[in-house]
C-alpha cells in the first residue's frame, strides 16, 4: 500500500517532537479520519523559519506528510513555506494511495495554521511594542 519513501518516513520521521521555542504554531484536524497535525515553527526577523518540528496522530501517511512537509520548508521564508502544496508534499513521498491524499491535505494545512498564527499573534504582538 505505502511506498519505500512513505515508509522511511514514518518509521524514521524528521522534526518529530514539540519545538519548545516556537513562535508559530498551527494545529489542524480531520474529524473523519481522526489525524490531528500540529506544527511548531521558530522564525527569525527576517520571516526565516529557522527550525520546524510537529506532534502527529495518525495514520502512517499522516506522520510521512509531516515529516516530509516539515523538511521542505526548513530554512525557507514564511512566503516560501505557504506556497507549499499539498500536491508537492505528495511527489516528494514518491506518491500515497488515493485514499490517503487528505493527509497531504493537513499537512499543507497545518503550515498554512502555524504562519497565520505567527502573523497575527507573535509578529503582532512584537510589532506592538515597538
């Protein structure tokens, strides 16, 4: 059903865990399957995410998209990570099964949660008090 690429990834994810020093964090869910993706970013002044880690549960394709997705947009800008697809996330697992889609879907999701959290609330906030 999974893939090699799929099946490294969630049996050796990358950025697992929870980034203590998160400023952006984006948690999205899909009641229908029961996954629940939560990303934690560290973004510099420069819009730069520095270091990037998520908390999955779920299937094995959700924890893969979450490992790969993550790794994509490490070191990247804010503008660079939301122009992130899920269809991207997809290729660069080699592919998932038709009914496993919706966990790329999240993944993109999640990313898109954590920027808009960091935009309004941590960027906000430092703006603020400037």
């Amino acid at each position: 059903m999974y893939n090699d690429r799929v099946i490294k990834e969630f049996s050796n994810p990358q950025n697992a865990g929870e980034l203590k020093d998160a400023n952006a964090v984006g948690q999205v869910g899909n009641a229908t399957c029961g996954d629940i993706m939560k990303i934690f970013m560290k973004i510099n002044d420069d819009n730069v995410i520095e270091d990037v880690s998520f908390q999955t549960f779920g299937c094995a394709a959700a924890i893969a998209t979450s490992s790969v997705a993550t790794s994509m947009i490490k070191g990247k800008t804010v503008d660079e990570a939301l122009k992130i697809t899920n269809a991207q996330v997809v290729e660069e697992l080699g592919g998932l099964p038709a009914q496993k889609l919706h966990c790329s879907v999240l993944a993109e999701e999640a990313i898109k949660a954590a920027v808009h959290d960091y935009l309004t609330n941590y960027k906000a906030q430092k703006h603020t008090k400037e």
